[in-house]
C-alpha cells in the first residue's frame, strides 16, 4: 500500500505539487524496508539452505536501486516519469495477489514443523487444527534446535525460560552489532550523498563524462542480486559445517551457529575498508574500483545483517530486533547532514579530513567480529555458558 501510494504520488507530481515528494519519499521508504522485513520469513521454508535466502532477498532490495537507472535512460528516450511511475504502480498489483494468496496469515515457524502447508486454504476448522499441531511441533523443534546436547533440559513440571526481547536488545551482541551496521551503513550514504560532486570535481566538470560514470556506477548497483546470496552460501555451508563437528564433540550446536557469521562479519568490515580508501584517493578511473567494492560491500551488509540476527537471537524476536535495528541505524545515518555542512563549509569541499575518520570508523567495526570469535570460544568447552 505505502509503495503504491508513493509511486502514484511521483507519478502525478508537478512543479506546483513538489511538496508531494516530501510526503511520497517516506512512504516510498517505509513501503520498501516493511516489504523486505515481511518476507525475509520465507527463508524459514529452505531449511539448511536459510541464510541464502535471506541474503539473496537483501541483494535483490539492493538492486532495486537499478531501476531509477532503467527510468532515466527512458526518460532520455523521451518517456515521460509519469509514465515510468505509473507502469510501477501496476506492476504491484502482483504483489498485492501474492500476499493475500501465497503468504500465511501468521509467521513462517523455524525450524519448520512436519507436513508445513502455506498458500489458499479451505474450512476454518482445518486451519485451526493444523495451526495447534504446528506450534505444538514447533515448540519441540525449536528446543532441539536451540538447546545443545550438553545443556539442561527442564524436567518435568518444569520450563525453559524463554529470553525477552528486551534482554535481547540491551545486551552487548546486539549494541556491537548495531555500530557494525551504523558505521558501514553511513559510509555508504556519505558516499552516494557527495557522488555527483566527488565526479564532478575529478572529471574538472565534463558533463559527459559525470553522466558515463554516473551510468557506470548505476549498472554495478544491479549486481547486487548476483553477490549478497555468496555471503549467505558461505553462512550455510560453515554453520553445517561446524554443527556437525560441534555433534561430534557434543559442544554447542548454537555457538556453532553463531561462530559461522563470523567471516561474513570480517569481510564485510575489510570490503567496506577497501570501499572507503578507494573513494578517498583522487583518481577518476580507480572510482570503477569504488563501485565494485560499493555494491558488494552494500550487498553483504544488508544480507549479513539480517543473517546474524536470525542467528544470534531467539527466531520469535526476529523482526521486532531486525525493525528495531535498522530504526536505530537510520537514526545514526542523519549525522550525514552535518558531515555534509562541515564539508561545504570549513572544509571548503575538502573531504580529506572526512575521508581519513571513515577508515577509522571503518576499522572500529572489525571489533564486532572479534568479540563474536571471543564469545564463541569458551562455549566449545562450557555450552551452559550461552546467553
């Protein structure tokens, strides 16, 4: 419905009705992120193959960004943007179908009970007896798949204490996490924010050669579909990986899981580092360099955000902590406006100084991989230890 309505909005929008644009990009972006978080919940229907999923749904969010690049060579093709927008807002007519009748009406479980059905589904009756066994299996499921052989379980009369949300969302993992995310997350939005005058300044103004690197760097934008999935393969294969010997052992299976993010972290942090030296050295040419590590950093990010959470947390959290998550990120990502000022103003367009402090960042956040690597460590030999 929000992407709808902001399409429509564009679409209809004219140089006297400008101020619509302020009321269409929210929606344009709360529309998009609630339609990624809704269906991240379908990766529960891949099993081992989960995490791919995940990431390949956040590489296909990321390329989407491809298709302003697809509406601006139409509209050098003289289509109009109304029609552009309009042609948008159909095509999510099959979003709409696909919701009412493939999606469930409630959360995808994970790990999925026995004999799982989704989509159209007929006799009330049915439906709510099929929901009671599901959850009463999914119960099962989820302490076997959460506990490790080694740990506790509750005897009867007794019951696990199930983690709140809360506990999950002041504790250290998730605050690391958090600046992870935040600190990547602002180095890409200060880069696309400063894009059109970093070109500007190194082309030394040539209109044409901005728009060639401008296409360039819109084109590589669609490859993000093609990398994020890599990062969640390699999440897949080293979580089964290290399961089956955690198995063997009979240390946590849990730990195990969370100890396979860690690469996926590591590169991310050292991709963004390449990303943001790069984009700090002034030669046109090495900006193709820029884009690539860009768009695959960016790809990484998103899918490995979403991958670790599902993860390091309890799976009824996920989306609160995930919603939670990128709420706090994008508040962190406003200090942009005043980077930007400092830039124009008592930098005199010299992002230099800028530049340097976002390698630093940059490197801050290979803490977060490091302190998960430590987490995990005693867990191998002491499973009670787990949070």
């Amino acid at each position: 419905f929000f992407y709808t309505s902001a399409t429509l909005t564009i679409a209809f929008t004219s140089a006297d009705t400008a101020l619509l644009l302020f009321l269409a990009m929210p929606m344009l972006t709360v529309g998009g992120i609630l339609f990624l978080i809704t269906n991240l919940q379908i990766g529960n229907l891949f099993g081992k193959h989960r995490l791919t999923i995940i990431t390949l749904y956040n590489g296909a969010f990321d390329s989407s960004s491809a298709v302003f690049l697809i509406i601006k060579l139409l509209y050098e093709q003289d289509v109009s943007l109304r029609a552009s927008f309009i042609f948008l807002s159909v095509c999510s007519v099959w979003h709409v179908g696909r919701t009412f009748l493939l999606m469930p009406r409630g959360h995808i479980p994970y790990p999925l009970p026995p004999n799982y059905s989704y989509g159209l589904c007929f006799g009330n009756s049915t439906i709510k007896e099929e929901k009671k066994t599901a959850e009463h299996e999914n119960v099962e499921l989820q302490s076997k798949e959460f506990l490790s052989p080694k740990e506790e379980i509750p005897g009867p009369g007794q019951q696990q204490k199930p983690r709140s949300f809360w506990s999950c969302a002041f504790s250290r993992r998730f605050a690391w996490h958090l600046v992870w995310l935040s600190v990547i997350q602002l180095c890409h939005y200060l880069f696309i924010g400063t894009f059109n005058s970093l070109l500007s300044n190194l082309a030394s103004g040539d209109r044409v050669l901005v728009s060639t690197y401008t296409n360039a760097f819109a084109i590589t934008q669609f490859f993000g579909v093609l990398c994020a999935p890599w990062n969640g393969l390699l999440m897949d294969k080293l979580k089964e990986k290290y399961q089956k010997e955690a198995q063997k052992t009979g240390s946590s299976t849990l730990a195990a899981a969370l100890f396979s993010a860690v690469p996926s972290l590591a590169l991310t942090s050292l991709l963004c580092l390449g990303f943001a030296l790069c984009a700090s050295v002034p030669i046109l040419p090495l900006q193709y360099a820029t884009f690539i590590l860009q768009v695959i950093c960016r790809s990484f990010l998103y899918g490995g955000n979403a991958a670790f959470l599902t993860l390091a947390f309890p799976p009824e959290h996920f989306g609160k902590l995930l919603g939670l998550m990128m709420a706090l990120s994008a508040i962190v990502s406003l200090l942009q406006f005043p980077i930007f000022t400092l830039i124009k103003g008592p930098l005199q367009n010299d992002p230099l100084y800028v530049n340097v402090m976002l390698v630093l960042a940059t490197l801050l956040t290979l803490v977060h991989p490091f302190l998960v690597y430590r987490e995990c460590q005693p867990r191998k030999e002491s499973p009670s230890a787990i949070a």
